[in-house]
C-alpha cells in the first residue's frame, strides 16, 4: 500500500510540475525537476549529453517494459514515470500559422491568438520561394513561444503537400496547387522555414540535426478525394498506374524528403492499389525510409488504422494483424489508439517482435530529442508571449496575401487600379464583402486581428455595403434590388463573392465548378445597374466557371483573392487602391464547368482516356479550353522578356558501354532515333543547361514579375505531357528599368519524363525551353538531346 501510495504522489507531483511549465521553457532532462520528483538524474543514460541521440534513445527504450512501451505509440504518449518520462502530445498543426486543430496546442488569455497567415493555395500563387520559407520561420517562432508557454507541442503536422488532381477536391485551400514541382518547392522552403536552425542547416549526421520544430509533410500518398457522391476516403481505393504514382503523386514527397530534410511523412487514411498506405511496405518502408533516406519518423493519419478496422474490415478484421502489419510495414507512430491498445498483444500472439516497436520508438524518441525536448534549446528557450503576433509577423501576413492576389481581368489595362482621390464613393456588395473568418479558412487558431474588405475599403472610401445574399449559399434573390441601388448610387463598385468553407473544405468535395445559388444573377444585375467601374473579387480555393463575368463588359476587373488570411482585407484594398502592383499566378487550372461532367472524380490517371472520353487532367494532359490556364496572372504594368544568353544548342551526352538505350512510344509516322532513351538512374547527370532572361518593365508601375520556365519534351512520344515547370523565379522590376535572371537547369531532371513502365528517362531528339507567365510574355529556344554510344 506505502509502495502505492508512494507511486501516486510522484505522478501527482510529476503532473503538476508538466502543468506548470509555462513559467520556464520546459525540458525533460532537467536535474531539478528530476529532484522534485524524487528520482536520480545521473543513473538515467538517456539524459546523458555526452552520448549520441540514437543512443540515448536506446537506453530509454531498453529501460521500459513492453506495455510501457506500447502507450508511447499513440499521439497521446503517457509517459513512464518511474524512468522520469513525462507525457507527450504530438498532435500539433501548422498549416499557415499555429493552429487550434488537435489536442497539442491551444489559446488562452496568455496567448489570445496566432499570426493567421493566408491559406497555402493562395501563398503558393505568389511563387515566390523566399517568401514560403519566411513563412514558416515567423509560425515556427510562435509556435516555438508556445511551446515554452505550456500552449503548444514542437511537432506540427504540416504542411499538406498532395497534388490538387481534381478541381472539385474540398482540400485545395490547404495545398500548393496542380504540379508537382511547385508543390515539392513550396514544401521543401516551407519545411526549411519552419525546422531549419540558423547555421546548423545541414551537419554530418542529418540524424541529429538540430531542429526549431518538426514538419510533417502529409497525406501520403495518392490522397485527394474526401467525400464525393458515394465515395469517402476512409474507403477509396486509388486506382494508380505507377507511372502517375512517380510523376505526380510521389514527386512532392521526395522532394520534401530530399530537399526540405523533413521530420516526419504522414501516410494517408485511402488505399492505394488495394493496400492501406498505412500499412504498405512498399510506399512506407521502401521508398521513404530505404530510397528516400528520411531522417525521422512516419505517422498515419488520426484513426488510421480504425479505419482499417471497421470501415475496411482489412485483414480480417483482426486489430493485432492489422497493427502487427502497420508497424512492419514502417508506421512508427499511430494517431489514434490502435498500436497504444493492441501492440503488446500483437507481440504476445507472436505477430510482430518487441524489437520492431523498438525500432519505432527509436524513430520517434531522436526526432525529439532534436527538437531540445529533453535537453532545452537555447537559441529558442527565451520566446514568449511578445513573439506571437508581433508587428512584423502580421504585416508579412498582409504582404503574402498581397503578392498572392491574382489580377484576371482588367479592362484596357486602366480599370484599376481605383483612384482613391477620384472615386471616394465605393458601393461594397457581396456576401464576402464583410468576411473574417471564411478568410482565414480551415486549419487554423485564433488570428491576431482580421481585417475584413469592408474595414479596409472604409479607410480609403465612404462605403455602402449591401450583402446582395444572405450568405454564400445565396438561396433567395431578396437582397439584390439594394445592392442594384447602392452601385447605381457609387462612383465605383465592388463585388465580393465565391465559396466558403460549408462548399470546399476537409471531408466536403464540390459538386460542381460554379457560383453557388443566386450570386452570377446577382452580380449581372448589380453590374448592369452600376454607373461606375465594376470590380469582381473572387473568394474562393479552387477554380470558378466565371466565363459570364469574363465576357460581360459591365464587369471591368476580376480579382482572385483565395482565402487570404488575417489581414485578407487589407491586402484585396491596397490591390484595387494601386498601393499594391497585383504580380501573384494561378497556382491551378481554372476549367469551365463541364469538366466535371466528364469525368469522376475517382479516376486518377492524369493522361486523357479516350475509349472513356474522360479528358486529361492539369496543365499538363488537359488540352480543352479553360477559363484561366495555371500561371495565369495581370499586372498593371507591363513586362518584356529578352534571352540574352544560352549555354548550348545541343547536349551531346556519350553513353557508357554499360548503360543500355532503350524504346519509347511514338506517333505513327515518326522516325525511330537509333536511341531514344537511357534511363536516368543508369546516368551521371552532370550536364546542366545554363541561360540568362531580361525582364524589362516596359510600363509606368514598379511591380513583381514571375518569370516561369517550361520543359517541352520531343512532340512525337506518345504519352508525354505538354510541358512541366522546371523553375520558377519572382522578381521585382522598376517601372522603365531590367532586371536579369539566371537559371541552371539538371538537364536529367528538367528534360526528363516518365514512361509507362515509370521509369524516369532522358529521351533524346528536339526538347524546347519555354520562358513564359500567363500574361502572353513568351520566349523559347530549341535544345537537342543526342545519346550516343560509344
């Protein structure tokens, strides 16, 4: 009883000092709280400095028993006492700024609110690399602050990183869009943003490279259908032919892998080719962990494998089957109560061995440990409450809202910017016009401080605001005989309309590519009424079948704001006032709205098929007429582009006697080349194609400027896509002035393309290099690959 009695008082003491951290920057190895809690510091090795993490992580493990070991398997670890271990949350989010999503990380009246910066979608149009990883230094900062004030975790499961495939899927809001370069470079500078310790960016052993926090890149793999007609994700089997699996579904992995160093790979809830990703060797143990090298730990996603339980009935139903294979397959940490509940009796029942959760807990333990969470992090333990929020964090808020805003239409090139001196009258209509919260979208905490359009217009103008529906939904038409009458009575208009979060978020697809109810007749009709200029802002994730307000000449601008975050309102102004030169590009195809009834959204290939009918999907295979195309974009000025240097013509790449040339699919017609590939994996890749843009402001505004450059592969392989991004660079050119670009392409990596057996290849014959951006700017020069034998 004394022995109990005794046990309780130290978890009641060991509770009450993790309840207290706030007042200090908590670690676990800390003599003094290992004093209060009656236990020796010096006889637990695992607190030892002076030894290797992946030591340290192994003499905390060889010291619990198995059952002690299986309650540190779930997000919510419980800690062992007796070994001085405290609990664990480490379900914490961070997708545009600390979130409230998940049990790790919460506000109070010590820290109300978090910088809410625009949602990823949105960030992602400004293409504008630096500005990602900015980003994410100011929510690692914050979240940092948290930490130490008791409100916060230090793994945040972010960024999501899957391919928008389908523009009816309800999570675009939280990705970067339609290719997969663009999304692996956001993760990775966003990754880099939020882990990366300044001056210790890389070190011998990445595996005990120090981190501000952990990133997650998620939902692995092949995961873009939440819940469409009769299809759920619990339960969607992806159809994926492996050549999709490497060129689009994957790609933005590896490369969060390999160029952003991440933490952590979240597997996702869907099956791929009638396997669980969660519990698939293949995707987890041998491609993440053995050919993608990631230094750190794999989790599901929340019930997981519960589903695989009761919605799938997968394996039979057995849970220790079900987890036994999960761990086996690589999945180091479960969110969820799965592996906590049947883990030890998966190794009683000789499914798996206690030395396979080991190696999972290993995986989890260096990750933190990393992160100073047993041993402090000095560079980070003096954050507090006077780093979240700061000035400088929510004015880079507005600037990333900013520089994401996209200009679709301005007539003449002179319908905005708006005058503020001549129109001193706005008539602000729409059912976003007053937004707040939908700007912020879904995962997400409380803001610092939202600024709405109609707080911001009401600086700059006398505003009559008139909702013109009653919400998004926009069921009756009762409100826009007033909205008519306040744009009859302004000197200007302005029109605020899209979707919302009840229409495209986690767990909710859309059903279709429109305006929802009453809003097109809405905004024709206030349009027409209206005796000043008419700007139409458009509120939304993905695309919008908007071709009425495209063509209707009462409607003299068009504006994408996405969902722009906290200081959403302050941005759309200064973009319609001209304090802000819009330079942001669609990060995704907008289609007309018969794209949806062409194909379901169940159908993965990205190529068209024609004995379906089914059109391609993306930029790259889509070859119908679109509303906007990706990388689409206006400025108020105007920019030239001149080549002022190439490397080479030509690439002349000798092969070795070893390395074999191997077919391709032609059209019919087309000389066969004596070599039409090597694959890339047989090659050394060391030529790299080098050239210089100038990029001339010919316009009277200063203004940024994304030049984007394009891969052409040879026209006659079968199969290949039309083009593919391989760089990208935003810059800022004064009006009247030129800047030069640089860019120096692998040429493995920027002229390659996947086959049909997915393999990555070089193909020989006539590549072209596009530099182009969606405002008409393009120039091209042809580039010959020649494979030779030796």
């Amino acid at each position: 009883m004394a022995k109990a009695i005794h046990g309780f008082l130290t978890l009641f003491i060991f509770l009450g000092l993790i309840a207290s951290r706030a007042s200090a920057a908590f670690h676990v190895c800390d003599p003094v709280r290992f004093s209060q809690l009656g236990l020796d510091m010096s006889v637990f090795r695992y607190c030892d400095k002076s030894l290797p993490y992946h030591v340290r992580a192994k003499d905390l493990i060889d010291s619990m028993t198995l059952p002690e070991k299986a309650v540190q398997l779930g997000n919510k670890a419980y800690g062992v006492p007796r070994l001085g271990l405290p609990p664990y949350e480490w379900w914490s989010e961070a997708l545009h700024g600390v979130s409230s999503t998940g049990p790790g990380t919460w506000f109070n009246s010590t820290v109300p609110g978090a910088t809410s910066f625009p949602t990823v979608i949105l960030s992602t149009a400004s293409f504008n690399e630096s500005l990602w990883k900015t980003i994410g230094q100011a929510v690692s900062t914050e979240a940092r602050a948290m930490h130490n004030l008791g409100m916060a975790g230090l793994t945040f499961w972010s960024p999501n990183v899957n391919v928008v495939r389908d523009p009816r899927w309800g999570r675009i809001l939280e990705t970067p869009g339609e290719d997969p370069f663009v999304v692996g470079r956001y993760a990775a500078n966003y990754v880099r943003g939020l882990q990366d310790v300044e001056g210790q960016e890389t070190t011998a052993d990445l595996n005990s490279r120090p981190l501000k926090v952990s990133s997650c890149c998620k939902h692995y793999a092949a995961y873009d259908v939440d819940n469409w007609e009769t299809v759920a994700r619990w339960t969607f089997d992806a159809r994926v032919r492996e050549q999709d699996m490497v060129e689009t579904f994957l790609r933005p992995f590896e490369m969060c892998i390999k160029e952003g160093d991440v933490s952590s790979v979240m597997c996702s809830y869907n099956s791929v080719n009638g396997i669980p990703t969660c519990a698939d060797p293949k995707l987890l143990k041998q491609t993440v962990r053995d050919d993608w090298d990631l230094h750190g730990y794999i989790v599901s996603d929340c019930d997981s494998i519960e589903v695989m339980h009761h919605d799938r009935s997968w394996l039979n139903g057995v849970e220790e089957d079900q987890v036994s294979q999960a761990m086996r397959a690589g999945l180091d940490l479960d969110c969820g109560v799965y592996y906590p509940n049947f883990v030890e009796s998966s190794v009683l029942k000789g499914k798996m061995r206690s030395s396979d959760i080991d190696k999972a807990l290993k995986n989890n333990y260096v990750v933190l440990m990393r992160l100073g969470y047993f041993d402090g992090m000095p560079a980070y333990d003096s954050l507090g409450t006077n780093d979240v929020c700061t000035a400088d964090h929510i004015a880079l808020a507005a600037d990333a809202a900013r520089q994401g805003i996209v200009l679709l239409k301005n007539d003449n090139n002179n319908a905005l910017p708006l005058d503020p001196t001549k129109y001193k009258s706005i008539a602000l209509i729409g059912p976003h016009a007053n937004a707040s919260s939908v700007m912020i979208g879904n995962y997400a905490g409380t803001p610092c401080k939202i600024i709405s359009p109609l707080t911001a217009f009401s600086g700059m103008a006398t505003v009559d605001y008139q909702m013109g529906c009653a919400d998004v939904a926009c069921k009756d038409d009762t409100l826009i005989a007033a909205a008519e009458d306040a744009a009859r009575k302004a000197e200007a208009t302005v029109i605020v309309v899209g979707i919302d979060g009840s229409i495209e978020t986690e767990g909710t697809d859309r059903t279709d590519l429109l305006l929802p109810g009453f809003q097109t007749q809405m905004i024709n009709q206030v349009a027409t009424a209206a005796t000043g200029p008419v700007t139409l802002v458009i509120i939304s994730a993905g695309g919008v079948d908007i071709s009425f307000a495209q063509q209707n000449p009462s409607i003299n601008a068009i504006i994408w704001a996405g969902y722009p975050g906290e200081q959403g309102g302050t941005a759309i102004s200064d973009v319609v006032f001209g304090n802000y030169n819009p330079g942001g590009r669609l990060p995704l195809t907008w289609y007309k709205a018969d794209y949806a009834d062409k194909i379901p959204m169940t159908s993965m290939q990205l190529r068209p098929d024609d004995k379906l009918g089914y059109p391609g999907r993306t930029y790259k295979f889509f070859n119908g007429s679109t509303v906007y195309p990706f990388g689409y974009g206006l400025s108020y000025t105007q920019f030239k582009y001149t080549l002022l240097s190439s490397s080479k013509p030509s690439l002349q790449i000798n092969l070795e006697r070893l390395q074999h040339c191997h077919d391709l699919d032609y059209k019919p017609g087309v000389f066969f080349p004596p070599c039409c590939f090597v694959a890339v994996k047989d090659m050394k890749c060391d030529q790299v194609v080098e050239f210089e843009v100038q990029v001339s402001n010919v316009g009277a505004v200063d203004g940024a400027h994304v030049v984007m450059v394009y891969s052409v592969p040879p026209s006659a392989i079968v199969g290949a896509p039309a083009k593919q991004v391989v760089a990208f660079k935003r810059v800022f050119v004064g009006a009247g002035k030129s800047e030069k670009v640089k860019f120096s392409l692998d040429a493995c990596k920027s002229l390659a393309v996947v086959d049909k057996s997915a393999l990555i290849v070089l193909p020989t014959g006539e590549h072209t290099i596009e530099i182009g951006s969606g405002d008409g700017n393009l120039i091209s020069f042809p580039l010959h690959v020649d494979l030779q034998k030796n």
